[in-house]
C-alpha cells in the first residue's frame, strides 16, 4: 500500500510489492499502527479515507483467489492511495481512451467531425461485445456511433473502424503524450488492434494464426468454451493438438498476458485520466464530449457509487483479467471537474468473470464508503 497524503514516505511502507510474503506484511502493518497511536502529535497521518480503503482493498485481497490492484487519486489536493498500482497491468480496452483523444483531436482540427460516416468492412468486424458488427459489411456509420459503442461497452469492431481512421502510430503516440513528463510514471506498452490481440494470442499456439481472416477469428471465438475454441482453431488450420506449442487456450491467454501489449501500471494510467479531465490536447468542448460518452459505460465498480456521482468510465473484460476505471464528479457540476476523484481497478488470475467482477464492484463500495467522494 503505498499512501500520499501528509504522511507519504512512512506509509509507503505498506506498499505489498515491498514484502515476501503476508505475514511481514501484517507484522509491519501493525508496527506503523502502534507507531501512529503512540504518537498522537504525529503529523505524518493517513486521511480518513485513505485508513478507511486501506482496510478493504486489504480483505478484498485477502478472499479474491487472484491479485487485485487499485489506484485512487483526489483531484483537488493530489492524495493518492495505491495498491500494487505501480506494478504492470493488462489493461485490454482501458486504452479505448487513447484512441477517443485521437479521434476527438482530429475533430478540433476539422479533419473529422461526429457525423462523419465510414463503411463498415468484413474486416472490420470482430467478435466481441457491442452491437456493431451486427451490422451489414457496406453500412455507413456514424463516427460519434463508433466512439460511443467503443466507449460504452469496448466494443472491438468499432475500435477496430477508428484505429483504420486516424492510425495505430498516432494513437500510440497520444497515449505517450497525455502521460506527465519525467520519469514517475511507466509509459503505456503498445496498443493492438483487437484483431491482432486473437492473433497474437492464437499466434502463441501456432503461428498459422496470423494468416487467418477476421472472418476465421469470428466464428473460432463464435465456437463456445476454450476447449472448442481451440479445436475450431486446430480444424481451421488443418493441425492436431501435437502440432500445439502451449497445451491449452488458457497457456496462451497468460503467455500474451506476459508481453508489453497493452500493458501498464494503474498510476500512470490514473494520470492518462488526469490529463483527459483537465482537457490536455483537447478543446474543452471535445473533452466535455469524450467524458459525456464515457459516462455511458456500465463497470462493475460503478454499480455501488452514490446516485449523485457522475462516473466517467471504461471498463475490460478478458479472461483471467478485468478491470475497470473512471473518474468520478458531483451531478451538480460539468462533465469535467478539479473536484474528481481518479480511480483504477484491475484483477488477475480469477478463476471466473463473475468473482472479477465481484471484486471489482466491491471495491466501487469501498470506495464510495470511504468517504473520498465526500472530501470535496
């Protein structure tokens, strides 16, 4: 747990990378709590807030049968709480954001505009959630269409129709960009398109993965369970499990895990959020906009927060790996505000999507019981 507030170096000492194992962790917990109670005097004290999530994102830990990992920042005066926030994560369609800066610059610009149409492609479609590749190859859709099914729901199809608009390279590029300078903060690794991500993750089982169509990818993920996944792969390619080099799609999944691609730590990611709040890049209108379509989004964590909190979030949903993230501002105020709170919230290694997504919506009401959201 890595804590900042007036008492940031001391507190940092529960950072959880730091230990070997739980027990030194409880033990050091408990030296710095017996440390704090004998010192009333003490300025270097955790805020309420950050004792109070400190304590749950704890037991979170402790059930969940993965890791978890949690970055929470007051706009206002900077506190910040950390839990392996530091570390690197993969992200999946958190990155969407990235691309919607893009494309929302080049509306500043007047190179695009949100009634734009592009043409939907077989290429373009990929399996996945959203309702855009339920749409005829041929249709004309709208660009403000795109980035609200991207948006709202990390629709791949729609990410896919924006990347081939405004281009991988300027992209990556933005990402980088909307990090602070210097070197507190991790760069983000490389974003794919969600084709490339089936690729590279099928690739690890047999290379003749990266000679497949969308088309082939759709109806192997169309197959049903990993198990059949893997043997519509295996007919697809006229190869036998022997010809495999990982034993299961599941192998796979964590060998691409292991890779840069869209990787990153939940602080710098905070800061990506940081910046799209304050506008950086973007006109005040684009950005009031990009937060606007953000809110349509329906994560876990967010289904615990108070009705009167306007939640900006993105949300990913892979195997093995979730995570959600936002920013959360008062109803009564703009879609951006220097009274938000960031937060950022990922999982690894959960046996089902279902004990993820608890995870993750119990740390939205540890959150919203903490009383950060009050601190404003």
């Amino acid at each position: 747990m890595t804590v900042r507030s007036e008492c940031g170096e001391a507190l940092a000492l529960l950072d959880p990378s730091k230990f070997n194992d739980r027990m030194d962790y409880t033990m050091r917990r408990s030296l710095l709590i017996t440390t704090f109670a004998l010192l009333p005097g003490l300025a270097c004290a955790a805020t309420d807030w950050q004792k109070s999530l400190q304590d749950e994102i704890t037991r979170i830990d402790n059930y969940f049968p993965g890791e978890v990992g949690l970055y929470v920042q007051q706009l206002s005066d900077g506190a910040s709480l950390s839990w392996h926030a530091n570390e690197t994560w993969h992200l999946g369609s958190l990155t969407n954001v990235a691309i919607a800066v893009e494309v929302f610059s080049r509306i500043d610009k007047r190179e695009l505009s949100l009634s734009d149409t592009i043409e939907l492609t077989q290429a373009h479609i990929v399996d996945g959630p959203g309702e855009t590749s339920q749409h005829q190859p041929g249709t004309a859709l709208g660009v403000g269409y795109l980035l609200e099914q991207m948006l709202a729901s990390g629709d791949p199809t729609a990410t896919e129709i924006l990347i081939s608009e405004v281009g991988l390279d300027a992209v990556n590029q933005r990402a980088q960009q909307l990090l602070p300078p210097g070197d507190d903060y991790q760069e983000l690794g490389p974003i794919v398109r969600p084709l490339e991500m089936y690729r590279n993750v099928f690739g690890i089982l047999h290379r003749g993965a990266f000679d497949l169509s969308a088309e082939d990818f759709m109806e192997i993920r169309q197959a049903g369970d990993d198990q059949a996944q893997l043997e519509a792969f295996q007919q697809r390619l006229e190869v036998g499990p022997q010809d495999m080099k990982v034993p299961d799609l599941a192998s796979a999944y964590a060998m691409y895990y292991a890779t840069p691609i869209h990787g990153g730590t939940l602080d710098s990611y905070g800061q990506i959020l940081a910046a799209l709040n304050a506008g950086q890049g973007l006109s005040r209108e684009s950005a009031d906009a990009l937060l606007t379509m953000m809110q349509l989004g329906k994560g876990p964590m967010g289904s615990h927060l108070p009705e009167s909190a306007r939640f900006a979030q993105q949300s990913s949903q892979l195997p093995r790996r979730a995570c959600d993230a936002g920013i959360i501002t008062s109803a009564g105020g703009g879609a951006a505000s220097a009274q938000g709170v960031i937060i950022a919230a990922c999982t690894r290694g959960a046996a089902t999507a279902e004990e993820a997504s608890k995870a993750l919506a119990d740390i939205g009401q540890a959150i919203a019981a903490s009383g950060v959201l009050q601190q404003d």
